[in-house]
C-alpha cells in the first residue's frame, strides 16, 4: 500500500513516548489524559454570554464549571505541540479539507464544513453521554483497564466502521 | 501550577502525535475503513506503556487511579453516537485541536459541532442522568475486578496481545 511514510516518526515510538508522558503526568499531577469534557465547558462558557443565570443553574455546569482547567491547558498544549512539530518537520499544511475526502467527495467546501460540524456535534455529545472519547475512555481507560473504557472504545469502532464503510462504499481508493 | 503540567503534557503529546501522523483525518478514517491501522498501533503502544507504569506507580503507592464509572447503557449508546459522529468529521475531540494546530483547518468546523454537541448534552443532561446513566451502572470497575486475577496477569497478556497483533499488522502492512 502506497502512503506517506517519509519523515513519520513510528506510531509504535511515538506510543511508547506518550504512554511514558502519560505516567509522569499522573504521577506528578495526578492527571490522566481527557479532552471531551473541555468542549462541553466552552458552551457553557458561550452560553454564559447570552444567559449566565441559566448556566450556573443547569446541573451540568455546576457539575463541570465552565472554567479554564488541567484539560484545556492540555488541549491548548497539543495544539501548539502539533504545530511546532508541524513546523519544524516541514509537514505544516494550510489544508481545507483532507485528501482521502477530496478523492471521494469532491472538493466543495460547504459539504466538508456541514459534514464536519453535524460530526463534530454527534461526536461530542456521544463522548459526553458515555463519560468520555479516545482520551479518557480510549488511552486512559485502556491504561487503567476500566470495563467502562473498554466497552466505550468498541462502541467507538463499531459503528465508526459501519460509516466509515458507507461514506467510502464501493470504492478502494484512498 | 496544574496548569503548566497540562500545558507541557499537552506539547508533548501534540508533538509526538504529530510526528506519528496520528491526527489526520486520512490516518483515522483509514483505521475506521481498516486499511491504515497506524492510530491503532500507537493507542495501544501508548497504553500499554502507560498501563505498567501507572500500575507499577499505583502498587508503590505513588498514585491513585480515576477509573470512569462503567454505566453499559451509557457507555454503549453514547460510544455508537460518538463512532457515527468520529466517522463523519474524521478526528476526535483531542485530534481535532491537533489538526487545527498542524494547519488541517477543516477541523474548525468539527471543534464548533463539538460545542454545540456540548452544549446539547448539558441542557438534556438532567434526564440523561436519571435514565440512561442508571442502566448498568456498576460504578468504577476495572477488568481485573471483574475477572478476580491480578492486574499483571492482564497486563502482561495485553502486552502479548498487542505484540501479536502489531506483527499481524505489520504482515499485512496496515
């Protein structure tokens, strides 16, 4: 199979590395990998501008404030981390939308967007209801061995497959 | 100070994960399409790493575990939301931010799905937690609880498992 493989550090090394990160922080912080709990509180953090009374109402933000925490720290970290490694690796793209989509769907903007956002949305709210995504469910709780993370992490793959199989139906191309 | 060790445990996971190419939509749609298993081998070389450090650390008693309550209804229903949503946009809560940060700015459009899907569940979060938080709900269990033997027979046989599975990979070149 043709891919680009130039240059990528192994996914086996870069594993191996982020799984010993992952030990430190839990030892030095106490903190275990998590990101979808952060955009649930970014929309209290929206909703806050229009109706601050009903968000410190709602059990939700009173349960998950909307406030800057470990986590967004953690998410404003791998997005400069990527970039950083995107810059000095050469690898950095201003890309609008991702070459297997192009080959496949075509290249209109506002169906990538569409798609993207009512998947981004979908994704959230799933991750929310489980009590998690591939970060607290997936690596952590593949990390601790938690029934919950194991059961939510097949769940993830088995309808991801099943779409994925639909959207790209028909067609071995990459 | 929390903070700060979010912020450098973020870097350093966005810049390994970047390295690796794990964050792009074309290596995530590709393991949901099963022909590119390249973020498969690195969640599972992460975790194993992480798994016998953290376990090591937590026998020393050197720090806690924060396993997610196991609640099947939950975990099940909202894991398939989220794999129909992950499939559509092609990145994960965490990954989504690290595409953004390497330059793949369709990601955008999935990172405000995500607030909305957030801001979704908190309001419906009340009922949620009334009903489908209560079915299965056996609290924070792990598989060596549920399986009455020792954390390190689990973890050594995930340690195997992942080995044999990263050569059937690599057989198959995936």
């Amino acid at each position: 199979m043709k891919r680009e493989t130039q240059k990528a550090l192994s996914p086996y090394l870069s594993g191996v590395l982020t799984g010993i990160v992952l030990v430190l922080s839990v030892w030095i912080a106490g903190k275990f990998a998590g990101a979808s709990t952060t955009f649930a509180r970014k929309a209290g953090m929206v909703m806050k501008l229009f109706s601050p009374e009903r968000v410190s109402s709602m059990d939700y933000f009173v349960k998950y404030a909307p406030k800057i925490d470990w986590q967004w720290m953690f998410l404003l970290g791998l997005f400069i981390g990527s970039f950083v490694a995107a810059i000095t690796s050469g690898s950095f793209k201003l890309q609008a939308m991702p070459k297997m989509w192009e080959k496949r769907f075509g290249n209109g903007r506002a169906k990538r967007a569409l798609v993207a956002f009512v998947g981004g949305a979908l994704a959230l709210f799933g991750a929310r209801l489980a009590g998690g995504c591939p970060s607290g469910h997936g690596l952590s709780g593949l990390t601790q061995l938690s029934i919950s993370g194991f059961v939510a992490l097949v769940c993830f793959f088995a309808s991801g497959i099943v779409v994925a199989r639909i959207l790209y139906r028909g067609g071995k191309q990459e | 100070m929390k903070l700060v060790y979010g912020l450098i445990t973020g870097l350093l996971f966005g810049y390994f994960m970047q390295r690796s190419r794990v964050i792009r939509y074309d290596a995530q749609v590709g393991a949901m399409r099963l022909i590119d298993m390249t973020i498969v081998k690195f969640m599972m070389a992460a975790a194993v790493t992480a798994s016998i450090g953290v376990y090591l650390l937590h026998d020393l008693r050197l720090v806690e575990l924060s396993v997610k309550s196991t609640m099947i209804g939950a975990n099940v229903i909202g894991g398939l939301i989220f794999g129909v949503g992950w499939a559509l946009l092609g990145y994960c809560p965490g990954t989504a931010v690290g595409a953004l940060g390497e330059g793949r700015w369709d990601s955008i459009w999935g990172i405000l799905g995500m607030i909305l899907g957030g801001g979704v569940f908190a309001a419906v979060f009340p009922a949620i937690k009334r009903t489908i938080w209560q079915w299965g709900a056996y609290g924070k269990i792990t598989l060596a609880d549920v399986l009455h033997v020792n954390h390190w027979v689990l973890i050594a046989l995930f340690l195997i498992g992942s080995l044999l599975l990263f050569r059937w990979f690599e057989r198959r070149d995936l």
